[in-house]
C-alpha cells in the first residue's frame, strides 16, 4: 500500500509540474481561450481528484 500512496503522490507532484507551466502559457495565448478555459479545467479537476485520492490512499499507509 505504500507503494501506491509513492505513486499518488508522484502523480501529484507532476500534474502540479505540469499545471504549473501549462496555466500561464494557456493563459498568454489568444488563439482559442475556450478551449485554454476548458484545459485548465480539466487539469485542476484532475489535481482535486488526485489530491482526494492521496487523502484516501493515506488512511491505510501507518
């Protein structure tokens, strides 16, 4: 179980990476700010369910 907790947290750490560079860039660019919005979403709800599933996956790491 800890070595899911490991990766939970490694996903976390990158998807926070990536949400880290994506945002700005997605925010600067005037092409289609639709589908940035739509991104960004996408990418922060995927950070809440990884942060939600850490939370989870910690109750059964001692």
């Amino acid at each position: 179980m800890q070595f899911l907790n490991t990766l939970t947290v490694l996903a976390l750490v990158v998807m926070s990476f990536a949400l880290i560079v994506a945002v700005p860039v997605l925010y600067a660019s005037s092409e289609d700010s639709g589908r940035s919005n739509r991104l960004i979403l996408l990418g922060s709800a995927v950070w809440v369910a990884l942060v939600l599933l850490n939370w989870g996956v910690s109750f059964f790491v001692v």
